[in-house]
C-alpha cells in the first residue's frame, strides 16, 4: 500500500464492511483507522490490484502482550 491508496482503500472498506452486506464481521471504525495502520506499520498494509484497479486490501498490526511468547 502507498499513501496515493489511502482514499481507494478507505472507500472500499465503507462499501464492503456494512451491517447490511456483512452482519457477522461488522464493527464500527473511523475515519483515522486507515491512516493509523498505515502510518503504525506500512509492511502490514497490502493492496490488491488488478488492471490497475485496487480490488483488496489487508491492514494488520502487531501487538505486543507482556508475559506472551
């Protein structure tokens, strides 16, 4: 992901992760939620494009917890 696919993401992301067409994995977010992953750690922001166009994405993080392996 490079910063030029922030608003392509975020736009896809409203469209995909709604109550009505994702009940089970629906939860809110806001409107920071693309540009703190990315900005927190870039190497987890993936991109799918196909014929030039973004048809995917993946944001991750890693999360630290004390006592864990």
């Amino acid at each position: 992901m490079t910063i030029d696919d922030l608003a392509d993401v975020f736009d896809l992301g409203e469209r995909l992760f709604s109550a009505r067409h994702s009940p089970n994995t629906y939860r809110t977010g806001d409107e920071y939620e693309v540009t703190d992953f990315f900005y927190s750690d870039t190497e987890f922001c993936l991109v799918a494009v196909h014929e030039g166009r973004l048809i995917g994405f993946a944001l991750g993080t890693i999360i630290d917890k004390a006592s864990s392996a």
